[in-house]
C-alpha cells in the first residue's frame, strides 16, 4: 500500500532519472567543449581546474541520482549528495562566467567562451529541473524504500516457509 501511494513519485523519479542521463551527457560533452576553447586561449590553472571539476561533477550527479532510489540509507546519502553537486555545478559555473573571488576565478571575459558557458548553464538549469522530481518527492520516496526494505524481508520469510513445505510435500509423495 505504500508503495502504491508513492506510485505518482516513483514513476516521476523514473522519468526523471532518464532525462537526467542524457542531459548529464550533454553537460559533459559541453564542459568538454569550453575546456577545449580556454585551453587555446591559454587560461589560468584555476580555470582549467574549475571545468575539471564540473566535468566530474555532471557524471557524479547523475550516478548520485540513479544511487537515490537504492537502499534506504545508500538512497538518502544519495539524494543529499544530488542536491550538493547540483548546487556546487552552479557556483563553479556561475564563477567561471561572472568570477568568484572564493574560487579564484576572475571571469571569462572573450565572447567565444562566454556564449558556451550561459549555454551549459541552461543546461544546468533544465538537468536541476529535472533532478526536481528526485529533490522535491525525498519524503515519497523514502517511504517507498522502506516499503521495498520491508517487503524484501517478510519475502524471506514467506521463502524459507514456501522451501519448507515443498520439502514437506517431497517427503510424502516420495520425490
């Protein structure tokens, strides 16, 4: 029953989880892209450094999204980690379009790279959309894995019993 009325949350989970897939995909191949252009301009370490960690961070995103619907406790750590990493792309993003002091970033000022870098950040912003329904639906869907986490163990039980009878049954009819 519970997992029934989670029924709305799990499937948007699901949908969301494809999306965030691909659209990760092309958060990579387009931190990829500007790597390339800031490293024909000769850009600073922190620069290159910044766009090596946004590229990690769009595969750690979507591994921590698809880690959200797992075990109970793999699951929640997930979809902390989820909202960490969506949150630390945008700083980094942000810093490397307008600069960030903290970060050492002075900006991107040469238009060639600047257009690339609002472009992955409307990206961003659709794949933190997406990564809404996995955010906004935590409570569903860990009401959900508990129900899986229950379910898994009564199944045991019901299996061990089911194997006890089917022995019991062989015995007497001789098999």
């Amino acid at each position: 029953a519970v997992v029934l009325a989670q029924q709305k949350a799990l499937v948007g989970a699901g949908l969301a989880l494809k999306a965030i897939d691909n659209q990760s995909t092309e958060l990579l191949k387009a931190t990829e892209a500007i790597t390339a252009l800031k490293l024909q301009g000769g850009a600073p370490a922190a620069e290159l450094s910044a766009l090596g960690r946004l590229a990690m961070l769009s595969q750690r995103i979507v591994k921590s999204a698809n880690a959200s619907l797992g075990a109970e406790a793999a699951g929640e750590t997930a979809v902390l980690a989820l909202g960490n990493d969506l949150n630390l792309f945008r700083v980094v993003a942000q810093g490397l379009l307008d600069g960030n002091a903290e970060l050492r970033l002075a900006g991107t000022r040469e238009p060639q790279a600047r257009e690339p870098l609002q472009d992955l950040l409307l990206r961003y912003e659709q794949l933190r959309t997406q990564a809404g329904a996995i955010l906004d639906q935590r409570a569903g869907l860990s009401a959900a894995r508990a129900a899986q986490t229950a379910i898994v163990a009564d199944s045991e039980a019901l299996r061990l019993g089911l194997d006890g009878l089917q022995q019991g049954l062989a015995v007497e009819s001789g098999f």
